[in-house]
C-alpha cells in the first residue's frame, strides 16, 4: 500500500516537471510573423520608396530629337527637297529638263507626257501641259528637249520595236507655253520615226546645240540602241546624220558635250569611246570621227 502510494506521488511529480519544462520553452519563443507577412512587408515598403532619389532625366540633344521625329514621321521628305510632283496615274518612266532649266518633261507608263513650268520650285501648284499619246500606241521610255521648249522629242517602245517621235506646238511657239486665256497650246506631232534601232531598245536619249565651229546652233539628238550602235539626228527634222558602233556587245548609255561637240558612249567594257562630230562648210554634220577612247576603270559600266 505505502509501495503504490509512492509510486502515484512520483509519477504526479514527474508528470508536474515534464508541463514546466514545456511551458518554459513555448514562452521564451519570440514573436515573429509569418514569412509570408515578412515578404509582404518587404515588398510595400520597397514600392513605396520615394521617386525623386532617382537622378533626373537629360534633355534629349538634337540628334536624339531629329531620331525621334523621323520615327514619328516615316514619311517626312528629305530636307533638301524641295517639292514633289503629282498627277501621273502610272510609273514614270523618264524625266528631263529644259536647257535654262525652268521646264521640265515627264513620261508616264499610262502613256501621258507632262511638261511642267518651273517658275517657282517652291509653289504649291504648277502650270503644265499635257501630251496624249494616241491610243494604242507604244510606251513612252525617253524624253529630251530640241530647241528650247518649243520641241519635245519621245521614244517609245512595243513589241514591234523602238520609235521616235517629236512635238511642237501648232503655232511654232514653246510648247510649255501657256496663253494669256489660260490654256496651253496643243502640240502636233512634226515627225514620226518607226523601229529606229530595229527591235532593240533605247537606252539614252539626250539633245545638244551644235554651237561649236560651223554648227548652225540647231539641236542635235543621240539615242542609244541597248545593242551596240548610236544614231545622231536633227531634233527639227528627223533627219539621221550620223551613226556610230561602239563593238562592246551592249551599250548602257550615251551623252553629248553642251556644244554639241562631242558624243561619249559607256558600253560593256570598263572604257569610254568618245566621237566629234564634225560639220562642213554649209553647217550640215559632215561626218562623226572616233577621237579618243579614255581607260583605267577596273570594272565595266
């Protein structure tokens, strides 16, 4: 009885250090929050720093500005041009100028020529006149001037071959010119030319004055096969007064000296072959005569 007692009193203390030893251990743990909380915390006190410790921002110099308006304006032309030309319904397939440079000629696929009064480049509305092709007819590939503005040389191109063709206003005045009513005056065809270079087309076509020497000062025309042969002729007429191979498999293009002088072919090769164009005593081309042939490029035009 007293052994049973005994054991009871031992287990009751036992049992009285086991609560005082676990009650000691949970209140000496310290209060912390959950993770959870911690990170929460963290990122609020984060996002609510202060903006203005950031240093400030540049303003952007006049490269960066000019970068960024050309970003905003893809469009936005060059800033040396200084105007555009509008109307043409279809690709423009040749342009050129007259010799004071206040008119200039444009060919359109559409089979419309335009010759445009440059007066002032920089107005927003242009004087011209219009040229239609007849119906049917070939596309316009060149265009150059003969005398002045008053004549206006096309080549045209089909199936059929390369053909020239020169207009000029009915009244012999300038074909640009525009009268006082307002209305341009209506070009005639003066002559016509049919497969001038066979069926190989024209790859250059430019006009001169024969001022140098006997030259009587009438334009000269040189148009360029892209096969191997040159033709000259008189812009009033029609007339073929010369005619030249270059022997270089296919020309890329062809040009005359201001003075009607000299004719300067680029072909195949890396050389240019250069003629003088030679009048008689009646002012007429006597003949064209190879003069030079200037090398030293590594590569062909």
């Amino acid at each position: 009885m007293a052994a049973a007692m005994l054991s009871t009193a031992l287990l009751a203390v036992a049992v009285a250090v086991v609560v005082g030893v676990l009650s000691f251990l949970l209140l000496g743990l310290p209060n912390r929050p959950p993770p959870s909380r911690k990170l929460s915390a963290a990122a609020s006190s984060s996002s609510a720093a202060p903006r203005s410790s950031a240093p400030p921002s540049k303003k952007p110099g006049a490269k960066q500005r000019s970068l960024a308006a050309e970003k905003a304006h893809p469009h936005r032309h060059h800033h040396l041009e200084l105007n555009t030309l509008k109307g043409h319904g279809d690709a423009v397939t040749a342009i050129a100028f007259t010799s004071n440079g206040r008119g200039l000629a444009t060919a359109c696929a559409d089979r419309v020529i335009r010759v445009f009064k440059l007066d002032d480049v920089s107005g927003k509305s242009f004087k011209f006149l219009r040229i239609n092709l007849p119906s049917g007819s070939s596309c316009p590939t060149k265009v150059a001037f003969g005398q002045g503005s008053s004549q206006l040389v096309i080549a045209t191109e089909d199936i059929s071959g390369t053909g020239l063709c020169m207009y000029a206003s009915a009244s012999g005045g300038a074909a640009s010119v525009v009268k006082e009513q307002g209305k341009p005056t209506q070009p005639e065809i003066k002559w016509e030319l049919k497969n001038v270079h066979d069926k190989k087309g024209i790859v250059s076509l430019v006009g001169a004055p024969a001022s140098f020497g006997s030259g009587n000062g009438g334009v000269i025309l040189a148009s360029s096969s892209e096969g191997t042969d040159i033709k000259l002729w008189l812009a009033d007429t029609g007339k073929c007064v010369g005619t030249v191979d270059t022997n270089q498999l296919k020309n890329t293009m062809a040009t005359l000296s201001p003075n009607g002088r000299f004719l300067a072919a680029a072909a195949f090769t890396a050389d240019v072959k250069i003629w003088e164009v030679v009048h008689g005593k009646d002012n007429q081309v006597k003949e064209v005569t190879k003069v030079m042939q200037l090398k030293g490029h590594k590569v062909s035009f």
